[in-house]
C-alpha cells in the first residue's frame, strides 16, 4: 500500500496562511459558490493598487499570486486577489486555486472575508462577518453550509490584513508588535509578533524594512517598503517575490519537481526494519527543543532528548459498552467532525452493528474505514461527512471520517497529529507527517492510538505523537517542520 499523504494540508495552510491571498468570493443563492466582487459599491471608491507575485517552493518555481487593494468611500478598504500553484505529492501533480477577500474599516478593523479553496474534485468556501464580541461563519462544503458563531475578545486580523496593517503604521528598527490573527480554514486563533529589524537598500537607493514574524511557533520573514508594500516573504518552505504580471505567470515546464512530501520528512540516521510491525520504538530527538515531542505515558515517553514509543496491548482491555457520552468533548460535533448528521449516525450503526463491546465496535469502524476509501493524496479541509460522500483521500480523511463515526455512535475519539515511519517515499526511508486517531478504550493505556489508513489496530510503535486536536492545533507542527530529527538508537 502506497504511504499517505503525511499532513499535506499543513503544509498547505501555512503557504496560505504566509501568502495572504485574496479573492473575492461569496456564495449565493442554492449555496453556488461564485469568484464575485465581495461588495461591488467599494469597488468604485477608488483607484485599485495590484501586485504581481512569484510563488517558490525552495528554489522552485510552483505558482503565482495576484493581490489588489481598493480603497473605500468609508475610508477603509477592500483587499483582494487570487493564486493558483501546483505542488507534486507522492508522485501526483496538485494544482490549486486559492482566492481570499476582507473589507476593513478605516482604523484597519476586519469587517467581513471570504475564502475559496479549489483543488481537484475537493472544494471549500467561508465566509465570516467579524462583530464586536464574535465571529460569524458559514463554510460550504460537500454540499452543506456550516453556521459557527465563535466568541472573541477583540476584533482580528488575517493574514491577508496584515499588509494594510503595516501601511498605517512608520516601521523603525526594534519595534515589535503582537496582533491577534484568526485563520479562516482551521477556525483557529492565535498571536502574530511582528518585530522590525535589518534594513536593506535596494538597488535603486530605496531602503526597505526586513519584518519577522512569529505565529504558533513559525517564523517568517517580510522585506517591506515605508510604504507598507511587501516585496518578498520567506518561510522555512515556500517564498513569495514581487514579480511582473508576466514573470509570476510564466511557469517552468520542464524541470523535475520537488516532492514537497520528501521535502518535509523527518531524517533518522538508520532504516526502521518492519516499520508496519513494531512493537517497541526508541530514538534520540534531534533538531528540535525536545520538549516539542510530548511525553504521553503509558505509550509514549520521552525522558530529555530519550523517545520511547510502544505499541499498545489489547489483550488485557476490559469490555466496555460502546457508547460514553460523560465528556462531551470526545463525543460532541464540531465543524470538521460533524458526528450529530443523520447521515454519519446511520453509517456508523450500520458498520457496528451487533458489536458487543466498544472494542469490536471500533475494529469494525476501522476496518470499514480501511476498505471504504481510495487511497488518494488529497489537498481539502477534512470534514468526516465531505470525506463519507467522496470516498476518497489520505491521512486526513480517514482520520475524520472514522473520528466522526466513532462520535457519532457515542464512542470517545479524538484526533492526533504527529509523523509515521515509511520507506516507500524514498529509498532510505524516513519519518513523514501523519495525522491519526485515538480512542478511548480503558485500561492502563486508556486512549489507544489506531490508523484506518494502514488498516492498523493498534498502530504501530513508528507513530510519533506531535500534537492532540484538529486543524487549529496541528498548524503548530510548522514549528518543527525542517528541524526535526531523530538518531536510531
């Protein structure tokens, strides 16, 4: 069986999330999703100002990005624009359109914004209003509209807002800033520091700002003018360049393109032997803080830089009715794991059946899971019922899809992120990024990690624990993205 698609949409979402694409969509009426103007009155406040960029995995060449700011009659402004790149995964060529759009009010305040993501078969649209006290949000994907109300302390940017941000304010060496960031996809929020410091003179005299930024723990970087325009950003993976209209479109057709799934893993010193096997994994953390890979008794412990991962024992779990709903935390709905839908509860009686306990009730949701869907490498959203319609995907998918069943029959699932042996990405093997479930099944242990996408109950001792929760927690992964190691030990 071909190795999965190792968190791709991380990598995804943080080129998202560092482009700060715009675009314009809304969706109107029977839940079209339509590439429109986000208000056409704005557009006639003022003259659009439009930037042309160059998209780079490393030093390769993949996409381009068009940004636009109009100013409005209220003194704020639109910001808009759309992207296409194209990333190679496993030996499959992605090609993904991307479009983002937000009104801001005249002191910079996020007003409304719209997302759109395209790739292949897999779409997804959201559209937020930003209010004193919440968040308003609808996402339309596999053919239904999402309504999410999230509370909020004070109104936030997005990415995309950054960059008029930084237009209102005189950048001087030293000056550091922290402004609360929301990101459309994960539904997640967190702080971005920004802090001023190198200054660079231009070719032509002019001087620009070098200006890094911090968010869930990855570091970026923006050459900025006084003006406040951006003329590249750097990340640990991907860059973006000022570039003619023409230059920015002009892709390369003949060079050999980086796998960004090889790009991304995880060295270890030694091959792994009988990876899908293993019982019992040592190794020393490299690279990295070791306090990054988390020490999570009984299974996984780590003890300085020392990792110890065991596969765990289901010879001695007790029977457990299958149903717990006395933390709702495990069981509940939330906006990718949509467990309440008629649909997901039917399936999920449907494959359990007669089961006697919560332990075969989940050999067969995973079984199920296993078998249902193709193994595709896959750039979407995880959503369990988007994931039940497609039937299709990787890592990802088959962890919504089985967390969502599992809730859906009562049974307490949880979604973890981390990295998985495989040497059939590259021939000598290497760690790659991997999201997973775990369950709730008693015993010492008590959450039991398994993997529908290997057909695995329980997985093997090669999964490495990065992170517990869904989209929002694992773009913290970027941290150690490119940095981490492990030595065989």
């Amino acid at each position: 069986m071909r190795p999965q698609a190792a968190l791709l949409l991380i990598e995804v979402l943080a080129l998202v999330a560092f482009l700060g694409l715009a675009g314009g969509l809304v969706y109107q009426q029977q839940r079209a999703p339509q590439l429109v103007p986000l208000d056409i009155k704005a557009l006639a406040a003022g003259v659009s100002q439009e930037q042309w960029y160059g998209i780079f995995l490393q030093d390769q060449h993949i996409g381009y990005s068009l940004s636009r700011r109009t100013p409005t009659a209220d003194g704020g402004a639109l910001l808009e624009g759309r992207a296409r790149f194209r990333m190679l995964m496993l030996g499959k060529l992605h090609d993904v359109v991307v479009a983002e759009a937000a009104l801001v009010d005249a002191t910079g305040n996020l007003s409304r914004f719209d997302f759109f993501l395209v790739a292949g078969n897999h779409k997804v649209s959201i559209a937020g209003v930003a209010r004193d006290t919440e968040i308003s949000i609808d996402v339309l994907q596999g053919g239904e509209v999402s309504h999410i109300s999230l509370p909020i302390a004070e109104k936030p940017q997005i990415t995309l807002t950054v960059e008029n941000l930084l237009r209102s304010r005189t950048l001087a060496a030293g000056e550091q800033f922290t402004v609360p960031i929301f990101n459309p996809l994960t539904l997640g929020s967190g702080q971005m520091t920004l802090t001023v410091r190198e200054v660079e003179v231009l070719e032509n005299g002019e001087e620009a700002w070098w200006v890094h930024t911090e968010l869930d723990g990855s570091e970026g970087r923006q050459l900025v003018l006084p003006s406040g325009e951006v003329l590249r950003e750097e990340s640990a993976l991907f860059s973006r360049v000022r570039m003619t209209a023409e230059a920015a479109q002009d892709l390369p057709k003949n060079d050999d393109p980086v796998d960004i799934i090889s790009e991304t893993s995880v060295p270890i010193d030694k091959p792994v032997k009988g990876a899908r096997d293993l019982a019992r994994f040592e190794a020393q953390v490299r690279g990295v803080d070791p306090e990054r890979v988390p020490h999570s008794p009984p299974l996984q412990l780590r003890e300085g830089d020392a990792l110890v991962v065991t596969r765990a024992d289901l010879s001695a779990l007790p029977s457990l009715p299958i149903e717990d709903r006395s933390e709702p935390r495990w069981v509940d709905p939330t906006p990718s794991l949509p467990a309440a839908h008629p649909e997901l509860r039917e399936r999920a009686q449907e494959v359990i059946g007669d089961a006697p306990d919560r332990l075969e009730a989940v050999r067969r949701l995973n079984t199920f899971v296993f078998e249902y869907l193709d193994k595709v490498p896959t750039i979407s959203v995880p959503n369990g019922l988007a994931v039940l319609r497609s039937g299709e995907g990787d890592c990802n998918e088959h962890t919504a899809l089985f967390v969502s069943l599992a809730r859906a029959a009562g049974i307490p699932a949880r979604t973890v992120a981390g990295v998985v042996y495989s040497e059939r990405v590259t021939a000598k093997g290497g760690f790659y990024y991997h999201a997973w479930p775990e369950v709730r099944l008693g015993g010492e242990a008590d959450w039991i990690p398994l993997d529908p996408t290997f057909g695995q109950l329980p997985a093997d001792a090669t999964h490495v624990k990065l992170i517990e929760g869904e989209l929002d927690r694992q773009v913290e992964i970027m941290s150690v993205m490119g940095r981490l190691a492990f030595g065989a030990r």
